[in-house]
C-alpha cells in the first residue's frame, strides 16, 4: 500500500495519503485546509537496512569528521547520530543539546567521581 503526498495549492503544506488501491486513487482533500486543489509529488523511497549495514556505516572513519572530544556538543551530536542510525532513542542527547552549555554540567559532575 503506497503513501503518496501531495501538496495543497493553497495552503502550501505537505500531505501524506495512504492508498489502499493504487490503482483506483480517490479524490484528495487538504488536512490542513479542506483544499481539494492537490499536486502529486514525487517521494523518495527509503530501503531498510541491516543491523550489518548500520554498525558498518557507522565504523566508516569519515563519520568522525569534525569530532571534537572536548566539546559535549560535538560528542552529543556524534551520539544522537548514532543513536538514530541504531534506531535508539535518543531524546536525552537531545535535550542535552538544548541545554544551556550544551551539558557540561554532567561532565563537571562525572569529574567529581
């Protein structure tokens, strides 16, 4: 069962419609506005990958790149990218990003061990 999107002429946001018959599509509304005025786009196609392809990609020196061990926020960043990658979740980096100091007060506090 394909999920088209289609953009409102009116309102300019995206919609994604699941299709239960591909081969019958129904008229579209807007879910935003009510719009029947849709333009199909074309969507990208996303392939899982293995757990191996994953742990692979993310051995590859050149996801590295731009590493500063001694930034919290470079090494947050490098966590949540591999937390997504993994299919973890990865809300705590998040919200250590958002923090003020980019969460070297956890650091400071792992120090006093």
């Amino acid at each position: 069962m394909p999920i088209y999107e289609y953009l409102c002429q009116d309102c300019t946001k995206r919609n994604a419609i699941l299709t239960l018959n591909p081969h019958r599509l129904d008229p579209v509304q807007c879910r935003h506005c009510g719009s029947s005025k849709m333009n199909r786009l074309l969507s990208r196609f996303s392939a899982p990958k293995s757990e191996e392809a994953r742990l692979e990609s993310l051995a590859d020196p050149a996801t590295l790149g731009g590493l500063d061990e001694s930034d919290p926020q470079s090494v947050a960043r490098l966590m949540k990218k591999m937390g997504q990658e993994l299919g973890e979740d990865v809300s705590d980096v998040e919200a250590m990003l958002d923090e003020p100091g980019g969460g070297d007060a956890g650091l400071d506090q792992a120090d006093d061990l």
